[in-house]
C-alpha cells in the first residue's frame, strides 16, 4: 500500500513544513475551521483485519480509508442496508440510460 492515499501527497511531499503551525495557533483559520468543520477528531480501536479492509478498499478506488469507514458508518446509523445501495445505484444508472 502506499503510505499516503490522499491525492495530492506527492505534489507537496518534498516540501518542509517544521515551521508550519498547527490551525488552532491562526485564530482566523481556526474560526473557518470550526465555522465550515462539520467534522470532529476522535480516537477509537478498530480490528486489525476491518482496518486492512478499508486500506485496501481505499487504495483500489483510489480514496480514503477514513473517508469509506466514515461513509459505513453514516449508511449504518441511517439504517441504510448494501441492498438498499445497490438498488439505489440500479435506479439511478437505469434513469441516466
């Protein structure tokens, strides 16, 4: 796997940021950040092989890890089922035919 599935790592990864500051140390961009967030850090354990999961579903679509684990648990807590998705999927690719 690669270290980094997020797209744009390799135009920045050459690039020194020691003297970066974290967004909570700019008190304009930590407004933004918590103004457009919608988002909040957290730690949890997952299981090894779940976790592995993710990281290869991610690196086959080219994606996240974070971002599909986030998507399960969203359908998940909606009660979304895969059977619902794959029938939304046919609705929506037989209406674009």
């Amino acid at each position: 796997m690669k270290s980094s599935s997020d797209a744009m790592h390799e135009q920045y990864k050459d690039m020194d940021f020691s003297d970066a500051k974290p967004v909570s140390g700019i008190p304009a961009l930590a407004k933004l950040q918590a103004e457009s967030g919608g988002k909040t850090r957290i730690t949890m354990r997952l299981d090894n092989d779940v976790l592995a999961i993710f990281k290869a579903r991610a690196e086959m679509t080219g994606g996240n890890y974070q971002t599909l684990i986030n998507e399960a648990l969203k359908q998940f807590a909606v009660g979304q089922t895969l059977a619902d998705v794959v029938r939304e999927t046919i609705r929506q690719e037989l209406h674009a035919a």
